[in-house]
C-alpha cells in the first residue's frame, strides 16, 4: 500500500493540493489503480504483435517546409500595409 508521504510527494510533484481526507482517498484509489496495473503486468503477451495504430488512419498533413518567395516585392505588394520590412497588422492585446 502507498503511504501517506509517497502520496503526498506525488501531489507534489503533480502540483496538486490535497487535505488530510483526500490524501486518505487517493491513498486507496491510488492503490487500486496500481494493483489493477500489476494485473496487466501478469498477462502472457508472448507471441502477440505489437499494434501502434488500431484504426488505419495516418496523418495526412504535409511536412512544414520553409519555402524563398521568388518575388518578394509581390508577396509585399499584397499585404495592405508594411512597416520596416514586415506586415503590419492591428494589435490584439
């Protein structure tokens, strides 16, 4: 069983404050997630092939890549204001 001190150091760490009775529950709760953990720890996984991605979906989105624009003049030329080489836009703060 986890003692008050480790639950108190995981609060801690985690930045959590808790009372003198919610150290008491999560001393329990915290228990019996890591009992349930060292369930699955017992499980005979020999033979089984690892899965990283159980729906087929891959991610589709294009790599970010700095591009030189050919004409610079051009890409300034449409901005609807320029102030010492860069766009000018309202303040949002």
């Amino acid at each position: 069983m986890l003692t008050k001190e480790e639950v108190i150091k995981l609060a801690k760490l985690s930045r959590i404050a808790l009372s003198e009775a919610e150290v008491e529950k999560f001393q329990k709760n915290l228990e019996t997630v890591l009992s349930y953990v060292d369930e699955l720890k017992k499980v005979n996984t020999q033979g089984l092939e690892e899965v990283n991605q159980v729906t087929g979906l891959v991610n589709v989105q294009r790599d970010d890549k700095a591009v030189v624009a050919e004409n610079r003049d051009d890409i300034f030329g449409q901005a609807p204001e320029i102030k010492d080489e860069y766009f000018k836009v309202k303040a949002i703060l």
